[in-house]
C-alpha cells in the first residue's frame, strides 16, 4: 500500500503541469524559472554546483533544500519543468508515509483515506497555484518538504507512544526532527510541545523523562552537529542555526541590532 500510494500520487503530480506563478513565473518565451524564495533557495544549489560551495559560503540557515536541488539539478539539468516533474515525484512519498501514520493512530483504511486525500490535495496546490499562492509540489518552496520531515517524526514518536520501551526510537525522532529543522527552522517551536507529550506519557519519572529528552536531543545533534563544526571554521557561532532566524527578525522587523555572519570562502 505504501509503495502503491507513492506511485500512484508521483504519477498525479508529476504529470500534472507546473502553472505560472508568483514564485514560479514565466518568461517571454514561457520558460518557467524561481522568483522570490524560490530563487534564493535555487541559488543556493547553483553555487554549489560550480564548486564555490552552498549560497557562495554565505550562511543560511536552511540548507538541507538547497541540497536537495543540488542533486536534482545534476541528474535532470536545468530544465525547470523537467526538475520540478521528478522533485514532485520524489515528495509523493508524503501520502505514503501520512498513510503509515493515519494506520498507527487508527485503522488501515483509515490511512488509506488519508493518503489519497494528501494526493489530491497536492493536485489541488499545483492546479490552484496559477490562481493564488499556495505551496505545491512544483515549487521550489520547503513547505512540502517540512511537512513530509513533520509526519515521518511524528509517526516514529506515536510508535514509541505505543512502545515506550523501545527507546531508540526516539533517537531516530530527534534525527528525522534535526533534519527537518535544516530545511525550515520554524519547526523548533514543537520540540518543546513533543517533550510536553514525553512528560504526559512517562509521568513525574524524571529519570526516564530525562533520559528521553536526552535521546532526542543526542539525535538532533547527531544530524546537526556536522554542518554546525562545518560553519563554526569559518567564523559562525556555533550552534547559530537554532537562534538565526530569531536574530533576523529582531533586526529586519524591529531594528535590534544582531550578529551577522560575515562572508566566507568554501
């Protein structure tokens, strides 16, 4: 079911027509190419691709996208429509792995119906995106991303709900969370939400839910840790990603002076 259901919504989206948009818009020709976020995050991958490193060197704190489109631009080129077709392919793995929650937290059909939902509802973004600004699959946006490193992470945390004895799961929860908090740190605001629930379901055993809180954090630093020690030689604070975007906005928005990472050469 899980295979069927990623196929079945690769194909949807995949074949579906990627329209013009605010952050996808068309040239005189037709030619479609990123504007706004989307460009910035395509950027990213382009430097890449000369080997002068992600973003020129510059730090951002998302860059596990940016990755990404690195990998894509290599297998399929700089064909906009192209790229786009195989990345909605690729993301289709969301109505699957909503499909393992849906049954974890309920039935097998009950999954079922919840993938085929998160399929449509994916043909719906890309359809309605000519129309208004919605995230779909065909954008270069970290929203389908994040949402898809959300449900693997809160899919393992049900199971250890279920298990909680079987405590390397949530080793493997702090790791897919360290991972989609490289793609989009907003997510950090639930990891004190998810150690509300370790709270409830372990009770006032303050060794066990310490060890638990442990056990995530020791898998978000695993995934993190590398690209921290990687910005830290040259010249960024460690750990600087959890706190950036905070610092951005207090800066942009309110005009509190902030560090900013000088430039570096990879």
């Amino acid at each position: 079911i899980f295979i069927s259901l990623w196929l079945f919504a690769g194909w949807l989206w995949a074949q579906a027509p990627a329209s013009p948009n605010y952050f996808l818009p068309d040239t005189a020709d037709n030619i479609l190419y990123p504007y706004s976020d989307g460009a910035t995050f395509d950027l990213g991958a382009q430097y890449a691709l000369i080997g002068q490193g992600f973003f020129n060197g510059i730090f951002f704190d998302r860059v596990l996208y940016s990755s990404f489109l690195a990998y894509l631009h290599i297998f399929f080129g700089q064909d906009y429509v192209l790229l786009l077709a195989a990345q909605a392919a690729v993301y289709a793995v969301f109505p699957a792995v909503v499909y393992l929650l849906g049954k974890e937290l309920h039935s097998r059909a009950f999954g079922v119906a919840a993938g085929v939902l998160i399929a449509f509802r994916g043909l719906s973004a890309i359809t309605a995106s000519k129309w208004i600004d919605v995230a779909s699959p065909k954008m270069m946006l970290t929203d389908f991303p994040t949402a898809i490193g959300i449900t693997v992470f809160l899919l393992i945390v049900v199971k250890w709900w279920r298990q909680p004895a079987k405590t390397k799961l949530l080793i493997w929860a702090g790791a897919v969370f360290g991972l989609t908090v490289m793609i989009r740190t907003h997510v950090l605001t639930l990891l004190p939400i998810v150690l509300i629930f370790v709270l409830l379901k372990l009770g006032w055993n303050w060794k066990r839910v310490m060890l638990a809180g442990l056990l995530i954090l020791l898998g978000l630093l695993s995934v993190t840790l590398p690209w921290e020690i990687r910005n830290q030689s040259r010249g960024i604070p460690m750990f600087y990603m959890y706190y950036s975007r905070i610092e951005l906005i207090l800066r942009y928005r309110y005009g509190i002076g902030a560090y900013i990472p000088p430039p570096h050469e990879t």
